[in-house]
C-alpha cells in the first residue's frame, strides 16, 4: 500500500490562506455579526440570527484550526475540540443571559461531555514520558 504523497509546499501555503480566512469570517461572526450579516447579504443579522451567526462563527474558527498545517496533533482532534470547548462556552454564556430554547441547556452539556472526552482521548493516545 502506498502512503499519501507529500503537500506541496503550494498546498500548504494555499491550505493556509483559507484557514486564515475561516477563522478571520469566524472571528466577524462571533463578535460582531450585524456587520458581517451586512457586508455579506445586506441586512442585519439580529436577535437569534445573531446567535446562529456565532455559532456558525465558532464553526469557522474551529474549520482554521483544523486545517492549519503542519500541527503535531491530529486535525480533526483539534478542530473538533476547538468547536466544542467554544460552543460549550458560547452556548452557556447565551443561557446564563436568558436565552431559554428547551434544548440549550442539553446541548450546553453535550458540547461539554463531548470536549471532555477528546481530552481524555487526547490524553489517553499521547505517548507516555518517562
């Protein structure tokens, strides 16, 4: 069986501009998200529109993350994390402010459960130091 070829270094550099524009949109998303509702489709993105537009902008910032070359951690793993350790923040800050959807507050505690098991995955497949 033949292993993958190498990235080219053109590969990288063009893997690297489109993490760096995922996570710039998510970072637009997340904190100022009228803006970006406006710039991108013309109107505003408010009240539970807003809310969704973070979400979606956490899901960009974790999209970067994952497809950031060169890492020493598996992609997925770090993309995946970076998702839900944010999602679990954001979705709990959102409840605490009296947003109340009957499932924010299971999802609040999935994202969670779900962040603590890809630590302990993380944790349990590093190598061991002596």
């Amino acid at each position: 069986m033949r292993s993958p070829a190498p990235k080219t270094n053109f590969m990288k550099k063009v893997l690297m501009i489109a993490a760096v524009a995922e996570v710039a949109t998510g970072i637009g998303l997340l904190t100022v998200p009228w803006l970006v509702g406006r710039l991108l489709l013309g109107g505003e993105l408010a009240g539970i529109g807003a809310i969704a537009a973070r979400v979606g902008g956490i899901a960009l910032i974790a999209l970067g993350v994952g497809c950031w070359p060169d890492r020493n951690l598996p992609r997925a793993f770090l993309g995946m994390l970076t998702y839900n350790l944010l999602a679990t923040a954001y979705l709990a800050y959102v409840g605490v402010s009296g947003e109340k959807g009957i499932l924010l507050w299971p999802a609040v505690a999935i994202h969670s459960a779900l962040s603590l098991l890809l630590v302990q995955a993380w944790k349990k497949d590093r190598p061991q130091r002596i």
